[in-house]
C-alpha cells in the first residue's frame, strides 16, 4: 500500500501510471485531500447519525471540480465529464454510502435536470442540486416494476383546466421504492411517470416534484416512508414515495424530448414512443458507469488488503523446522487472490477506456446515434461484469484472511455488504447482459430502438449472417495483433498476444453466430416469440460473456501498447497473461466441447496458470502498491496487528 505521495518501486510508479489513465490529476488530488471521506470500519452509529454523517460528507464535496465537471459549461459546469466520474470512482476506496449519496445527488437527480431537462429547469435548479442547497432524489424504481421501467405504473396527468401536471400513484405497486435521498434529506424528486396528455399516453418522462418543504415536512399529497436498516449503506437514506393527485406545475416537466405548450398540444423532436423512451434513458448512461467503477474500486481495496494480508501472516513451517510459511507462497492462496487481481486490472483499464468514450461523445468528439447505443450496450455490460466481480473477490478476500476478514475493523464486512446490492441497482446484471447480446445482434443500429429487447433479438438473429466483430478500443492495433497471430490450433497461440485475441474472438462469434442460428430455426412458423427467446436465454448470456471478455482484454491490450517500456510494463504483460490464461481455464469445457484447445493444451492452460502465479508472487505487493490507494484510506485493525509482530 502506499501513501498520498508516489510509490517508492519505480515498476509500481510506472504501473500506476497506466492504472490512472487519462485522468490521472482527478486521482492525485483526491489521493492528497486531507478531507477526501474515508470510510471508518466498524463505524457503530446509529441510523439518524450515519444518515447525517453521509450528508456532511456530500455538502463537503458540493461544488467541487468533479461534481461540475458533469454539467457542461453553458449551464454553470466544467464539461469534464470524465474527470466527474473518475472523482466518484476514487470515492469507491473510500466511504460507498458517500459515493451513492453522492452519485444520486449530483449524478442522478442533478444529471435529470441537466440532461433531460432545458434552460427553465438549468436556471431554476441545477445549480442548487450541484451545492446540495437542493437535496433530492431520483424516483424511477417502483415496487411492481424495476428493470422493466417502460411498464412504471405512476401517472403524469396534463389538466388542461389548471395547467397543471397531476401526479398519482394508482395502486401499491405504482409505490417508488428504495428511492436514495427520500427518507429523510431530499426535497424535491425527479420521478418517472406515464405522461398523459388529452387523454393519451406518450410513455414515461421525468417530472419535478417537491416532496417536502423547507422544514422537512411531506408535501400536501406526499406519503414517504423509510426503508428502514440495510444489508449495507447504512449513511444512504433509502425511502418510498406515493403521490395522491399531486400537482405541479406544467413546466416542472423536464422538456427536452417531450414537451406540453401553451395549448395544452404534446410535442416531442422524437415521433417514436420506443425510440424517445430509449434516448431518454441513454442520456442517464453515467450511472451504470459509475456504479462498475465504484465496485472496481472496491474489489481493488479488498485485494490490497489480503495481499498485504497475505505477505504477513505466516501458516505452518518450511521443511527446516526453523522458518514458518507466509500464507501467500502457498499455491492455494496464490490462485485464490491473484487471478481475481489480474481481472481486476483488466476491470480497471476498460473502465478508463468507457470512461473515455463517454466524455468524448458528450463533448461532441463522436456524435453518431451507433456510437451511443454502443456505449449503453458497453456501459450494461461491463457494470455487470465488474459488480459481480467485486462481489466475488471480495468474498475471496475475506476468505483468505480467516477470522480476522470477519472482523468488522478490517472492512471487508463493510465492503461486502455495501458492494452487494450493486449487481441488482442501476439495471438488473442479467437483464443488463440481454441488453449486451441485443447489441451484438443488431449491431447497435437505431432502427431497432423501436423494438423490445426480445423482440430486438429475435429480428436481429433473423438478419445475421455472420458476426462482425468490431473493435472500437484500439482497433488498427487490435486488427494487426489478429493478423500476425500464430495458428488458433497452435500450442504457441496462448503465449502470443494476438493469439490470446484471436480465441476470445473466436468463442465470441461462434457463439454469437450459433445464437443466431438457434433463434432463427426455432422462431419460424409462427412460433412463440417470448418462448423461443425464453429457450435460448442461456446461451444468449454466454454470448454476452464472451463479448465483455473480448471488449475487456482489447482495452488491457490497448492500455499495454500506450505504456512506456519498463519493468512496469514488463509486469503489465505478465498480468494480462495471467488474465487471459485464468479466463480460459475457466471456461476450459467450452475450448475443448468445440475442438479449440486439445485435452493436452487444456492441461497446460492450468500448468501455466500456476507459472504465472509463480511469476508474479515476487511482485505481489508492487502491484497492489499500483493500485495508489494511500494506506490511511485502508487502515485496518489486522495490518496494525501484524505491523507488530
């Protein structure tokens, strides 16, 4: 682990300097903040004083660089959108209820009012929810209906009379549920609701609401209630809302794609329902980003942690009799943590490289609608990926530090039980994956927007003919790699970059290809769409896998091109092996089930993961040290213990 200051190996400085990517002074200076919120283990307060502490922590950073950095200059912000997701990323080592309060906050509410919302609303409000002088809330999720938002049951009623939008809950299942901000701060909610006007329905908006007045009080109409004590996030004050014929005024409706005039006439720049639904939602892509990037930053504190953890403790004696073992130069324990770190930095590289990706369409350096249904598909993808990677790593890790990992001092109940709910908020993790294969079948192409997911799929498969696989980090690299592989059936392709490529491709378009073919014999005749798509869900799935696997070793790969030769990149290649070798042996049944590797290369997949874990053990701590996350942001009771010993 490291301080606020540079690391101490040359290799880790080198490494670090690949890890924080393009916005790497948005990391030195929340690395050197004395007041950056850090999260304290076994915190014991009680709900009230965690709520308020995470409040605190919010208004200390309301205002700040990166939180202006997600309004675009010409509404009072920066426009360094990059820069504001890597801030709420690096507050995922810190305290998690602070960066979800703070994403809802500043990302969610705030980015509602400034993405789907027009000049009006900007001058209004947006300024006070970047200061947090505004508290609010992003009230989309209902307790019939989650995932599937285009079904929400809350109405917004235009009355022609008053000029007024009525917002109404018409039954308990049209109740906003885990709502973040509602319990007990926000006053005012961005809620998603069925916009009714002349008595037609023109699919869901976001309406403003205030729900409480200046002294707190539930708004006239305004039922709230506390969701009460969590699995974790305990300083997030989670609520439900119902609204009782609430009304508002007309222009508290964010206008941007669907607006009501002065006659009471519903207008949109966007003719479709589906395609103005869709569009709408893509602007609000951030938070799926900055969700994988906080449980990314989280799996990489539980593996500095064991780590460091692990170069410690010592477990048995050497055959001497005289020196006892450090639990990391066991096998056992090498295989438990540092495969998951080698992903964990394949995780992290593809993060900078969607995070880059998002920042330049949104400043405008790509503009294609292809471009952002691509960014959606991959922001779904690999949140769902990383989430539940931290969800396994930081189980991994509270493993390999036995009873003192069940210590509450040592933060991985913390971690655990704060990264949980990740893999089921801002999008389902499965349902997020559909949404990966529907891309990869439709080649990202609008004219499907106007289509269901399934029903997206099932025309999709109708249309393909071959999968086209599309390199859109570091292509001309990637597509040169591929061409200097050595042949796919080789025992020399798993030691050769372009080769390791090659065979994600591959399993990637056989499957996406056999997918196809699947749906397409099995949707003729008029057969049952839902169960034909319903059948083939599984494989749809590992399609969807495979795909991420192959998006994120091209960003590895890429980052790995971009970096200055050294010993830290002599290491990065040694961990991307690692990563590549570890992702095979996992799914060694599907290379040897479709004649990719032999019986006899499928062995040697494992004797070279256990070379590499070899290889790398020596530099276990230079590559957490990497990670640069100082060590008073990790402090625990078990490395002040063994600090001792």
């Amino acid at each position: 682990m490291v301080t606020s200051e540079s690391p101490k190996d040359p290799a880790a400085d080198q490494i670090r300097t690949v890890l924080d990517g393009r916005w790497a002074d948005v990391r030195q200076h929340l690395r050197a903040d004395p007041d950056f919120p850090v999260a304290v283990p076994a915190l014991e307060l009680g709900l009230d004083e965690h709520r308020a502490r995470t409040l605190d922590a919010c208004r200390a950073l309301a205002g700040s660089d990166f939180v202006l950095g997600a309004v675009p200059p010409e509404q009072g912000g920066t426009g360094d959108l990059g820069g504001s997701i890597t801030g709420l990323e690096m507050l995922g080592h810190g305290d998690l209820s602070v960066m979800i309060k703070a994403g809802v906050q500043f990302g969610l509410f705030g980015g509602a009012i400034s993405n789907l919302g027009t000049a009006r609303h900007h001058d209004a409000h947006l300024q006070d929810a970047l200061q947090l002088d505004l508290p609010g809330a992003y009230a989309m999720t209902e307790t019939g209906h989650g995932s599937d938002v285009q079904s929400l049951l809350t109405t917004a009623t235009h009355d022609p009379e008053t000029d007024e939008i009525v917002i109404h809950s018409p039954s308990p299942a049209a109740r906003k549920d885990y709502i973040g901000g509602a319990a007990r701060d926000a006053r005012m909610a961005a809620v998603f609701a069925q916009l009714v006007v002349a008595g037609e329905d023109h699919g869901v908006h976001c309406v403003l609401v205030p729900i409480r007045d200046e002294e707190g009080r539930a708004m006239p109409g305004v039922t709230i209630t506390d969701c009460g004590p969590k699995m974790g996030l305990r300083g997030v004050d989670n609520g439900r809302l119902m609204f009782d014929q609430v009304r508002v005024p007309r222009q508290n409706l964010l206008n941007r794609y669907g607006d009501i005039d002065d006659e009471g006439n519903y207008t949109s720049p966007i003719e479709s329902k589906n395609r103005r639904f869709f569009t709408m939602l893509g602007t609000l892509v951030r938070g799926r980003i900055t969700v994988g990037a906080g449980a990314g930053a989280a799996a990489r504190s539980a593996l500095a942690v064991a780590i460091e953890y692990g170069l410690h403790r010592t477990q048995f004696h050497y055959p001497d009799g005289e020196h006892e073992v450090v639990i990391l130069d066991y096998r056992g324990h090498q295989r438990k943590l540092l495969p998951r770190l080698a992903r964990s930095y394949a995780l992290a590289l593809a993060q900078n490289a969607i995070i880059a990706r998002m920042h330049d369409i949104a400043v405008g350096a790509e503009s294609s609608e292809n471009a952002q249904r691509e960014l959606e598909a991959r922001a779904a993808g690999l949140k769902a990926v990383t989430t539940w990677h931290a969800t396994d790593t930081i189980q991994a890790c509270r493993e390999a530090c036995g009873g003192a990992g069940y210590m509450s001092a040592n933060r991985f109940t913390d971690l655990k039980a704060d990264t949980d709910v990740f893999a089921t908020f801002e999008g389902d993790n499965t349902i997020l994956l559909q949404l990966v294969a529907k891309g990869m079948l439709t080649n990202y192409q609008a004219d499907f927007a106007d289509l269901d997911t399934a029903g997206a799929i099932l025309f999709g498969a109708r249309q393909l003919s071959t999968s086209v696989i599309e390199h859109t980090i570091g292509g001309s690299l990637i597509q040169r790699l591929l061409s200097g592989a050595p042949g796919r059936d080789g025992d020399d392709a798993l030691r050769d970059r372009g080769g390791q490529l090659a065979l994600f491709e591959d399993r990637e378009s056989h499957m996406t290809e056999t997918l196809a073919m699947r749906l397409r014999r099995s949707g003729d005749d008029g057969s049952d769409s839902f169960r034909v798509f319903n059948d083939a869900q599984d494989h749809l799935l590992e399609a969807a896998h495979a795909h991420m696997d192959r998006v994120v070793l091209e960003a590895f790969v890429t980052a790995l091109d971009d970096a200055a030769q050294g010993p830290g990149r002599d290491l990065l290649e040694k961990v991307c092996d690692l990563f590549v070798l570890s992702s095979v042996e996992e799914n060694r049944a599907w290379y040897l089930e479709h004649g990719r590797l032999s019986a006899g290369q499928a062995k040697g997949v494992v004797a070279r993961v256990n070379e590499l874990c070899d290889e790398l053990r020596p530099h276990a701590s230079t590559l957490v040290d990497a990670f640069g996350i100082p060590d008073e942001w990790l402090t625990t009771e078990m490395m002040d213990d063994l600090a001792q010993f």
